[in-house]
C-alpha cells in the first residue's frame, strides 16, 4: 500500500510516498481502506517541530523519537470503509464507512489502517462525506474537548483566535449551539468573510488591529493558534473568565496549576482527546444542520509536502484534507 513517511524531523521535503505491506488485523481489529484523513497543523508541527517551544520540541522528540520519528507515519484523523475483519469483531462489519482517529498511534497518512474495534472510530452517516468525517474528527473533537472543558455557558462571551482555522471554525459553531451569542472572532484580512457567515458576531482583523488594545473583555478566550501569554492577556478575561490554549509551553501546566490556585481567572492548558461520545454527538450536530467542517483544500496523497507547505505559512482556511 501507499503510505506517506518522514525518516527524520525537518520542511516538507522531508515527506515521500512509499510502498510498504498492508496491514492484516489482528483479533479485536477492523482494517480500513482510507478515503481521507485531515492534514493538520499539528501533523506539521510534528514533522519539523516548528512553532513549537525549546521544552516542547525535547518533549515531542523523547515521545516520539529523539534522532528521528521512531513512527514515520504522520495523520490521525481519518474517513474510510472497513474492508476487512479480524476475529471477534462485533462492532463492525465490512463495507461500512467509518471515520475516527488513530490516536498517538498516528500512522493515517496511508491507503489502509488497522485499528481496534474498541478504539474512537464510529459510522459515518451517509450525508457527510468522507471528507466532512476526516475533518470532524480533528476540528470539531478538538474544539469541543477544550469548550467542555472551559464549562462554557449560555450568555457567556467567547473569543477565539485563530478563528478562521478548522479548530476556530468549529468553536464558532459549537459555541452558538450552547447558547453563546456574544462571539468575537479574530482572524486575517481574507477570512473575515468565511468567519462571520459561519456565526460570529464580531471580527477582528488581527493584520489590522490587536484586540488586546481594544475595549471589551470576555467570560473565555480560545486561543487556537498559540501566540497568546495568559499574563499578557488576562487583563481581557472577566472575573472567572477562562483562557484555553491548544498550544502552549511544555512549562505553562505546572504553571497554570500554581496560578489558578490564587486567581479567579483561570488558564487551561490541556491536550485534546477524542472519544466515541463526542464523536457521536458531532454527528448528531452534523445531521441537525448544526455543525459543518469547511474544507478549504484537498490534495492527493502524493502531494502531501504540497499540503504541508500551505499548512506551514500559518494562514490555512477550514481544514485540509489527503485523498490517498
């Protein structure tokens, strides 16, 4: 099968397509035939570990390989069709159209996974495409992992930076689902449009403007991107007000910790997970009309550092996806 692999950290050119064997399941193993899987701006970030602190660069590489990736399959998030069955399965049949993630595993940058039956796959309904399920599985489980999180609340106000990616889009969408009306979107000059038809009530165009020097504070800051400082930046929040990073210091945990115990304004700094019940419940928003991925690009397979390239320059619109 195809796969697309990195031997060593760096640019988008350290990607390439290969053959290697398709994988056979095991007992307890469903095999997928991958028809798409999002590329992320994670996934970069765990290719050449830029935009990532010193901490968390020696972090990323004990985890997943010091010299070099000791997995050279990049992806998790993925849509595709159980194409076979190892013993025991129940869950799942073949010729059904999945989507879910691999997790740390990772390994979706790939014509086939394997996966347990027992892992954050579910059915895809027939409306959504392939895909719409890739890019679910990233943008909306992310976001909705660091809202519940926050306990966010009807008449509460939210910003998000970085609105105008996968993971700011979907807050956008989920956040008018739990009855936030006051949404403060703050993204670049020609995402403006995108970003106010998906729901936000205001948009700041951060090329021209610094909402920090703005009037107005706010009960949640979501900062999708990672250039917030909660110090620099909790002067916006309200009392009790809640400020989630997806990407932050390998430091800034600890910290928070120590912080949250002598302040009503919190800090969040948590990795995102994915599970099956948010999985469904995405789902159900996605056939109510609640929830809808954009996806602004898609590339073959083949042209993964293609993709990696445009995820790099920081100013991806929606999601990204790969169609091996």
């Amino acid at each position: 099968m195809k796969v697309v692999i990195r031997t060593e950290y760096g640019g988008p050119d350290v990607l390439s397509v290969v053959e290697i064997d398709k994988p056979k399941p095991k007992p307890g193993e469903v095999l997928i035939k991958v028809a798409a899987v999002a590329a992320t701006s994670a996934d970069s970030k765990m290719r050449g570990l830029q935009g990532l602190s010193p901490s968390m660069r020696v972090l990323t590489r004990l985890v997943f390989g010091f010299i070099k990736p000791r997995n050279p399959i990049l992806g998790s998030f993925f849509s595709g069709t159980v194409e076979q069955v190892g013993d025991n399965v129940t869950k799942f049949a073949v010729g059904q159209e999945v989507f879910g993630s691999t997790g740390m595993k990772q390994g979706a940058y790939a014509e086939y996974v394997c996966l347990p039956q027992t892992g954050v796959v579910v059915i895809k309904p027939s409306e959504m495409s392939f895909s719409q399920g890739a890019s679910i599985s990233f943008g909306g489980t992310s976001a909705l992992c660091f809202l519940q999180k926050a306990g966010i609340q009807p008449g509460e106000s939210i910003l998000i930076n970085g609105a105008g990616g996968d993971v700011g889009l979907a807050a956008i969408q989920l956040v008018r689902k739990f009855g936030v009306t006051e949404i403060t979107a703050v993204c670049g000059t020609d995402k403006i449009d995108t970003v106010s038809q998906m729901g936000a009530s205001r948009v700041i165009d951060y090329q021209n403007e610094n909402f920090a020097e703005m009037d107005g504070s706010y009960d949640v800051i979501f900062d999708t991107v990672g250039n917030l400082n909660f110090n620099c930046h909790k002067a916006k929040l309200k009392k009790n007000g809640r400020m989630l990073s997806a990407f932050f210091p390998l430091s800034a945990p600890l910290r928070a910790m120590i912080m949250n115990l002598f302040s009503n304004k919190k800090h969040v700094c948590i990795v995102a997970e994915e599970s099956v019940e948010s999985l469904n419940y995405l789902t159900e928003l996605f056939r109510t009309g609640d929830f809808k991925p954009l996806i602004s690009h898609s590339w073959p397979l083949d042209d993964t550092a293609i993709a990696h390239r445009y995820i790099q320059n920081g100013h991806k619109l929606g999601s990204v996806v790969l169609l091996p």
